[in-house]
C-alpha cells in the first residue's frame, strides 16, 4: 500500500542552525579565497619584467579569485532559498548576506594584493579597511515592530504606518524590491533594495511584510524564533493552497497558462 504523506516541513530551529553554519561557511571561504588572491596578486605584480604586464596579470588574478570564490562555494548556493529569516537581538527579523556580498569581501581583499604594487603603504590599508567593514556590515532588511530597516551603506528606515504596497519588480540584472512609502507631507516614495544581496526566500519575505504590514498587533512579537515559526506555517499552508488551486485550474482547463502566485 503506498502513502501518500507529506514529509514534515524541517523545524525552524534546524532551518535556523542551517542558516547560522551557512554563513560562517561562506565568511570563511571568502578571507580564506580572498586571502590567497590577496597574496597571489602581490606576487604576481613584483616580478620582474615590464610594469604594464606585471599590472595585467595581477589584475587579472584578481578577477579570477572573484570567479573562483563563486565556484568554491556553490555547493552552498541554495537555489532555492528556504522561507526563513534570522532573529536580530534585541528585536527584529533580518535577513542573511548571500554568497555575492560575500564575494565582495574575496574581491577587495585580492584588490588589495593589485594595490600592493602600485601604493603599499596607503592603497592597501584603504582597501583593507574598505573589506573589513563590507564583511562585518552587510547590506540587509531588518524587520522590527516599529519599522522595516533597508540597510546599504546608509540605512533607509519605512515605518510600518507608512508602508502602502510591497511589490517584487525586476530591474533586468535581479529582482528588486520595492516598498511604496505614503510619508506625510511629501507624498508616495519608493524604497528599492536588490534581492540577490540577501539569501532569502523572496516570496517568504514578501509575504511576511506584507502581513506585518496587515496586522499590527502581530508587531509586537518581532523577533521572537516562535513568531518566526508562525509566519513560516502560515507561508507554508498559503503557498500549498495556491499550489493546489493552480493545479484544480489546469485539470479544469488544460490548455490553460499555469498562474504564477506571489503570496
């Protein structure tokens, strides 16, 4: 007899725990990669001969510490990002850095090896601090009961009173999203932030502003790992409702376009 049961969806403290090793991992490999190209390019841009081809070369070994990053960690490029953010003390939901912001830091570092032979005692220090402060400071989206935080080099703040549509467009290079903003006096604005920044399920986050933005007494329960496991469940049975009328439209009209949902 064949079962027709649904595995059970992971818990949100294993999916939390896998996110937490996921991005250690990622830190790690981009100083370690970034490291090695850092030095590859010093060494590279002192060796004898012509000036411009030294430059080249070390240039074009920065380049590919860049690539090699990527392709070293896409094992753990998750295609398909799994519906969760992270708990932010002292309370707030933010998301994770992806492995292209962590591919910034790998890249920095190799630039400064290329700085190495062109100005040792100022460039790379420069180019060092400029690699410290994008890995400790990534770019994020921080949900807090008061407000949702865009967090690039200067932080956007949307009040959740003020936030009107949340939308997901595309920009033709990725996936932006946008947050129409109703500030009082000044009229509607738009607060963009590009999702390849972040590793997360961006229907996921759509779906939970948009229901923060609904419910204000939810709120008060941001940053809570239980609330975080509620708006997962709640995602999860919306999306399987949507998958199962998508697939009761199709059966009732064949020739049909499947309907693509965004919660």
């Amino acid at each position: 007899m064949s079962s027709t049961a649904v595995p059970a969806a992971p818990a949100i403290d294993d999916l939390l725990a896998d996110l937490a090793l996921q991005t250690r991992r990622l830190r790690v490999a981009a100083w370690a990669v970034g490291g090695a190209g850092l030095l590859a390019a010093a060494v590279v841009a002192e060796l004898p001969g012509d000036l411009w081809i030294g430059r080249l070369a070390s240039g074009a070994t920065v380049v590919a510490t860049c690539l090699g990053y990527l392709l070293a960690v896409r094992p753990l490029w998750r295609l398909r990002r799994a519906p969760v953010l992270t708990p932010l003390a002292p309370s707030g939901f933010t998301t994770a850095a992806s492995p292209r912001h962590h591919a910034n830091v790998a890249y920095l570092l190799a630039v400064a090896g290329f700085a190495w032979g062109v100005d040792p005692y100022v460039a790379v220090p420069l180019v060092l601090l400029l690699a410290a402060l994008v890995g400790l400071r990534p770019a994020r989206i921080v949900l807090t009961p008061g407000a949702v935080l865009v967090r690039r080099l200067r932080t956007r703040r949307v009040p959740w009173a003020q936030l009107t549509v949340v939308r997901v467009t595309s920009s033709g290079l990725a996936d932006e999203l946008s947050l129409t903003v109703d500030v009082p006096g000044r009229g509607l604005g738009t607060v963009r932030a590009r999702l390849d920044r972040f590793d997360v399920d961006q229907e996921f986050l759509v779906h939970t502003l948009r229901h923060y933005a609904a419910v204000p007494e939810d709120r008060t329960a941001i940053g809570a790992p239980a609330e975080l496991a509620r708006r997962r469940a709640a995602y999860l049975a919306d999306a399987g409702r949507s998958a199962v009328e998508t697939v009761g439209a199709a059966a009732a009209d064949p020739g049909a376009e499947p309907a693509v949902v965004l919660p």
